[in-house]
C-alpha cells in the first residue's frame, strides 16, 4: 500500500478482508520484493510531490515495468497514466497504463455522486445481474486508451454529464497487471474489485 498520503486506511481493510497481507510503503527500500502495489486515492499532486522528495518515481516506475500487479484508484489512476490532462507538469505521474485521464473531470458542480456500474465480465462478473455500487469524488475519467488498454467499465450513459448519445465514460480499465479505476471500491462494501486486483497479483486473471 502506498501510504504517502490519501486513503490508505481502508484500502488496507478492503485486502486485508480479501486475506492478503498488507504493509505501509513510505520509501523506496519498502517496496522490494512486494506482490503488487496499491496506490490509493486522494490528491495526485500532492503523492507525486510526496513521491518525489522520497526518490519514489523512478524506483516506482521501475517496479511496473518489471511487471508487479499495480492498482490505482482515483488520484492513483492520474498516477498510472501515461498523459494527465489538467494535470501540474512539475508533478509526474509514475505512469504505466497508455491512456490520457482528465483531472477533476466531472467538474465544480459534480463534487462526488454514485452510480452503479457494469464491468466487463472477465473483470469483474455478472455486474448486470448485481452492478458493481461506485463512489465517485471529484474523480478523473479517461479520455483516451492505446490499444493495450482493455476498458472494463464505463459509467452508464445517463451519468455521463449531459451528453446524450455518447458512450459512458470510461471509468475502468487494465494493462496487462496495471488496473486503474477512477472511482473508490473502498468506501462500499462490496469487495469485487479488491478481490479481482488479488487475481491479477496471483497471476489468476
Ligand atoms: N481530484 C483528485 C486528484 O486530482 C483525485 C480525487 C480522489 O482521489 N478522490 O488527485
């Protein structure tokens, strides 16, 4: 868990209820040998700036690219993406995950709200019959993915902010063993989320 700043907490509680083991990451010495890496919500920025005055970036950036699971969830999923939009250009994200993702992208008046989603069924399945309950806060969405990118959700399109016609937003998606949402699964109950991320850090999906 990287615990630099944000809502560590009840990530820690959602995989611990998912039997893992979870430790605090705080430097880069903290991160050897580790199965996977969460880097939970709360202000990119503010965990890129964190991140670098503890010489994080590089060390985090080469931890992806040696292929450990990696979840991001709101502000982590700014901290996945290759290209931030609105984003500070003194504040680099680790990247990772081809796709541009839009800060605060729901805007001022849409501060935070919940829809139910559904995923994609090798994600997370039989989200039609039990949609997956998402909470939004001041989230990012993702504008645009590479073609390595498999979206796995997308908010349905009458939560979209007014534009009738368009596909849903993108809301989720994975590359290889990177998975980013733009929502917090922690804040609810319900589990599946956490639980596909320990699929991908043991290699099941
Ligand atoms: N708006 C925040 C950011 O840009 C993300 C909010 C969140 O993580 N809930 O980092």
């Amino acid at each position: 868990m990287l615990a630099l700043q944000g809502g560590f907490r009840e990530h820690e509680e959602a995989l611990v209820e998912c039997g893992a083991a979870t430790l605090r990451v705080r430097e880069a010495t903290d991160l050897d040998g580790l199965d996977g890496l969460l880097i939970p919500g709360g202000e990119s920025t503010t965990i890129s700036l964190l991140a670098s005055r503890s010489s994080m970036i590089e060390p985090v950036r080469e931890l992806i690219a040696a292929g450990v699971a990696v979840y991001g969830s709101c502000a982590g999923m700014i901290m996945l993406a290759d290209e931030v939009l609105d984003g500070r250009p003194d504040r680099p994200s680790f990247g990772g995950i081809d796709m541009a993702v839009r800060r605060n992208a729901f805007g001022r008046q849409v501060d935070s709200f919940e829809a139910d989603l559904e995923f994609e069924d090798s994600a997370v399945p039989n989200t039609v019959a039990e949609p997956f309950p998402a909470v939004f806060i001041r989230a990012p969405w993702v504008e645009r993915t590479g073609p390595s990118v498999a979206v796995v959700a997308r908010l349905p399109e009458a939560e979209n902010g007014g534009e009738a016609g368009e596909p849903g937003k993108i809301v989720a998606v994975r590359q290889g063993r990177l998975l980013a949402t733009s929502f917090h699964p922690e804040l609810t109950h319900d589990r599946r989320v956490h639980q596909y991320f320990l699929e991908i850090v043991k290699g099941d999906a």
